[in-house]
C-alpha cells in the first residue's frame, strides 16, 4: 500500500521548486557531562583544555576558508566572522571565568555561556538581530564538538544530487554547501534574513526555513518536494502530486526566466508613470543579486551587521571601506543608508548593560545613537567620507518620532560636516537627508517632518507593529498582525500626503513593498519608489509594468472607505485573479497570500 504524503509548511525565502532525495543532515547529540574541578591543577588542565579546542577552531575555519566553493568565495566573511566570535567575551572570556572562578567542567561552562549570551539576544524583536544568534550558537558546538571528539563536516558525506534537510545550517554549513550537489535546502530553524536563506536566494536554490519539524518528520532518502515560493514541503508525495509539481516547476521557472528577461527594464505602468524599484539589502555580497534582479539602487542598506559580528566597536577606517565599497559597487544608481538600528541591549559586549522591562519601547536606533554620541558621530563621519566617492548616497535615520528629535540629529550631522570641512576632507554636502516613518507620531507630525527632510522611506515592519500594538513574532497575537489593517493604510496615506504636498519623495521599504499582492495598493497611494529584497524585484516589476496607476489610485479611494481587513482583502484577491490571472496560475492563489493576511482566507 502506498504511503500518504505529508504536507508541512515553513517560510519560503527562496522561489522555485526541488524534487529529490532528502539528505538529513544528523550531527548528533553532543555529551555534555557536568562536574566541578577540585584542586588548582584540575583547573588549570581544565582551562588548557578549552583553548586547545578554541584553537583547533580556528585552525577548522581557516582550513574551511581555502575550501570554500568559488561561487560561495563571496560568503566566506561569515566564517571570519566566526574566527572572531571564537574570542568574543560573551563566549571566551565568560566560559573562562566558569572555569577559573566556579570550578565547572570547560563543556558545561561552555554551555553556561552560551545561555547567557542566548539571553543577551533573546529580548530583541527584530527578526535580522535575532538570526544572529546563529552565529553564536554555531561557534558554541564547534568548539563542543573539538572538546567531545566529534566530527564535523557532514556535508562532505553527499554523493549524490539531494534536498538537504536540517534542524539548522549555520552560516560556515552554508558557505561549504557543494552546489553541484543541492538541489533545495530545508530548515527547521531561520528566518528571511538567515545566511542560509541570503546565500539560497543568491544562488538560486529553492529553500525553505523555520519548517520547525521537518528534521524530525523526513527521513534519509525520502522523495520530498520543496516550494520555496510558498514554504510548502511535501513528504512522500504521491505520483500525481510528482507530476503536478514537475509540471509547476516548468511553468514557474518559464515564467520567471521570461520576467528577469525585462527585469532591467524601468517600472513603467500601462498609463506611463514611473515607479522606481529597489532593493533593501544588508551584506556587500548582495550587490551581485541587487543587479541581477534588475533593481534600479539600494532602497535600504542596514548597517548593523558590521557592528554586530564583532569583538570590538568597528573604527572610522573600517567602517568608511565598507560603505567606499558599496558605493563604488553600486554608482550610478542610488544607495539609501539607514544609520545604526540596534537595541541597547546589543550593545552589552561595549557598553554597560541596561535592565530594560520592554526593549522595544527603550533605548533603541535613533535614540541609542543620541545617547551614544561617539559612536553616532563615528558612523556618520565615516558615511559622509563614503558619499564623495561616488556621491550617490542618501542618508536616512530609523525610528524618528517628532522635530525635536530630528533637530538633535540633523545638529550633529551639521557639526561633523564642520569637522569635515576644517580638516579639508571632502564629502558631498549634498547628500540627501531623510527619515524613517516607523512610529504614530511620525505620521502624525509627517507635515512638519517633511519641511526638515529631503525624502521619507515608509517602514512597514514596524509602522503595523506600533500602530496595532502587535507583536508578530508571538505566536498568541501574531494572527492579528495585518498590512491591510484601514488603520495602517490610511496611516501610510497620510504619510505620502504630507511628503508630497512638500514635494519631498516617498518610499517604502518594509515587507510590504516585496509582496506581490499589494503592488495595486501601494501604487494607488502614490509612492514614488518601492524597496525590497532583490528577488522580488522582476515580479513586482512586471506588475507594476501591467498595471495602469489610475485604475489603482480608483481602486484605493474606494477600500479606504472599507470598515475591515477582511474586506480589503477578499476585494483585492478578486481584483487580483482578474487582472493578473497568470500570477495565480504559476503560484497558486495561496502562494499570493502573505504569511500576515493568511488566516483571513481560511475563515
């Protein structure tokens, strides 16, 4: 009798379909015994012991380095980047101390150490900061393995063309991957900003993440289809559901080889209006994608892995090559910059540790960098160097919620072009000065702002979080998490109003913008620019190319007289199938539907 398919669902952060083998990926469990060391020797021996397994570390990595695949060479910095968490304090120097001053065994002060720096992380919301943590806990068995006398590099074992499926792929998993042999990757834990999901988008494989069981539900050798447009992975699958998938892999991959074909074509609507699309991005590595996916600049370029994967503060110099890079990358074309959006809480290996009873509220992005001047300064000193090389940077900072504020950052953005000037450094004094629009009270004050500003870029991610008072990554209200909220949209509305009617430009750079279904939406509130991840550019491109603005300005004036979201949504869904029929064949109606608005569909 033949065995019924399975169906879980994770987050698809990679489009396209594999059908193959899985390959589970199984390192086992490592033993971690726990005693306390009696008398100096022990102590001693015990400490010597764990620096010999940091060290074989070390040695693993730069070894791994020379191996790395050449399509993945431009990944391999997350592999130095582990050689410096290797001794980091939150994890060397903490599991030093265990050992020296509470007489624990190396593995289980090892342990300790990484619950604590689990802690540090763990009061962030910010799904990016969070999917750090990875790079912690990788180095942490990476050095548990070397004191267990376990194996590491499982990966090495594929012979044959496989899905890899495993609990998780840690960044140096993810730069060794032979790519010859990977036909789609599987993971219970991660997110969209994982290194697992930026290096599968940029090479094309189709991934799903955060499947939370799938390591647990596939076994070795198991047929399994992955959907890395919709999350879905299939177990098992039946003959028929084999043939279907074949059959949408075809139609998917003609589909998206004859959109990327006109990608780099401007975003012109039916009626000849001018969208222009971005990307938002985070790593230099992800310039290769941004131009490839025909993205007309950088709508977003966060900044906070640079500080984030580091022993120390990054000095002027480093961080002024980083942007030099990512500007002559990418000149002509545009490069919006966001300055520093970190919690306080991340910033605990350099500055003292604040008790902060809702981190979200507290000192955080814009408001960390006025109360951390010198490191505010340093950022800003080193990004306006950066924009003399090509001059095609524009600023913009995160989290602004009044003048006051901003009068405070435009002062110390004034007082270090005066630095600049007197020490005869150039730096484009034109460079455009703009403002996240994340908070109510922005919106609120958006006609004031506007007079201050060059431009505004709309943060949708958190503009519904603030507004609805959601937290969607808890799972007990994530369900009320809705973009098509009339709360949101008329906030948003309201936004590109107040920039308009300054005659300031308007973007928006939150998920929002990267999903497809909301494209007649955003058009239809005027925005001059969309910003998003660098794979769901041709589709957005190719809808706003079949779109006419008119129609779309039409069809908002009348949902933002629509009392729920429920009605916003069905309406679109309709407006949708009719207009762009095509898009629902080749990803299926579900496929459509963001993670956020899903629920209103199975009512």
């Amino acid at each position: 009798m033949e065995q019924a398919s399975k169906t879980i669902t994770g987050i698809g952060v990679s489009p396209g379909i594999a059908i193959g083998k899985a390959y589970l990926l199984e390192r086992g469990r490592i033993p971690i015994p726990y005693y306390t060391l009696l008398g100096a020797e022990a102590v001693s021996d015990e400490v010597k012991r764990f620096e010999d397994a940091v060290n074989k570390a070390e040695q693993d990595l730069e070894l791994l380095k020379a191996k790395v695949h050449p399509d993945l060479k431009e990944h391999a910095n997350v592999l130095e980047v582990h050689q410096m968490i290797l001794r980091d304090h939150l994890l060397y120097d903490e599991t030093l101390r265990l050992i020296q001053t509470d007489k624990l065994n190396a593995h289980w002060a090892l342990i300790r150490a990484l619950m604590k720096a689990q802690e540090v992380f763990s009061t962030v919301e910010d799904e990016y900061i969070q999917s750090r943590v990875a790079d912690v806990h990788a180095v942490g068995e990476r050095i548990l393995r070397n004191l267990s006398g376990k194996e590491h590099d499982a990966l090495n074992a594929i012979k044959e063309r496989v899905i890899i499926v495993a609990h998780d792929l840690s960044p140096a998993d993810a730069a060794q991957l032979q790519l010859e042999r990977t036909l789609g990757l599987v993971t219970d834990m991660g997110g969209r900003t994982s290194h697992t999901s930026i290096i599968a988008r940029s090479l094309g494989i189709p991934a799903v993440v955060g499947a939370e069981v799938a390591s647990k539900q596939v076994q070795m050798g198991d047929i399994v289809i992955v959907d890395g447009t919709s999350g879905n992975i299939i177990i098992n699958p039946s003959e028929e559901e084999i043939s279907y998938y074949y059959e949408r892999q075809d139609q998917l991959e003609t589909y998206l080889k004859e959109i990327r074909r006109k990608s780099h074509l401007p975003a012109r609507t039916e009626d000849g209006f001018l969208i222009k699309v971005e990307a938002n991005i985070e790593l230099l590595e992800e310039v290769v994608a941004v131009k490839d996916n025909g993205a007309e600049g950088i709508g977003l370029y966060r900044t906070e892995f640079f500080f984030m994967n580091r022993t120390d503060l990054p000095d002027e110099e480093a961080l002024y090559n980083e942007y030099r890079e990512l500007s002559e990358l990418m000149a002509p074309h545009q490069v919006t910059i966001r300055t520093l959006d970190l919690g306080a809480e991340k910033l605990t290996s350099w500055f003292p540790k604040l008790e902060e009873t809702n981190p979200a509220l507290g000192l955080r992005s814009i408001r960390l960098c006025l109360q951390y001047r010198d490191l505010f300064e340093t950022q800003i000193r080193a990004i306006l160097r950066a924009s003399a090389v090509a001059r095609n940077f524009k600023l913009m900072f995160p989290l602004v919620s009044g003048i006051g504020e901003l009068h405070e950052v435009l002062g110390m953005v004034r007082k270090v072009q005066e630095q600049l000037r007197r020490q005869r450094i150039p730096f484009d004094d034109r460079m455009p000065l703009g403002v996240m629009i994340e908070v109510p009270s922005a919106v609120a004050v958006a006609d004031l702002l506007a007079k201050e500003v060059d431009f505004f870029s709309i943060g949708t991610n958190d503009l519904i979080q603030y507004s609805l008072a959601i937290d969607r990554v808890n799972e007990h209200v994530a369900y009320l998490y809705e973009p098509l909220h009339p709360g949101v949209l008329r906030f948003i509305k309201q936004a590109v109003d107040a920039g308009h009617k300054a005659k300031i430009p308007v973007s928006i750079c939150g998920e929002m913008a990267g999903e497809p279904l909301y494209v007649p939406i955003l058009l239809g509130l005027n925005l001059d620019s969309l910003s998003m991840n660098p794979q769901a550019v041709p589709r957005v491109k190719n809808l706003i190319c079949r779109s006419r603005l008119k129609s779309c300005r039409r069809f908002v004036k009348k949902i933002l007289g629509f009392r729920t979201a429920r009605e916003i949504n069905e309406l679109l869904q309709e407006m949708m199938l009719k207009n762009f029929p095509e898009e629902f064949r080749v990803f299926d109606p579900s496929d459509l539907i963001p993670k956020g608005v899903a629920h209103i569909r199975r009512r």
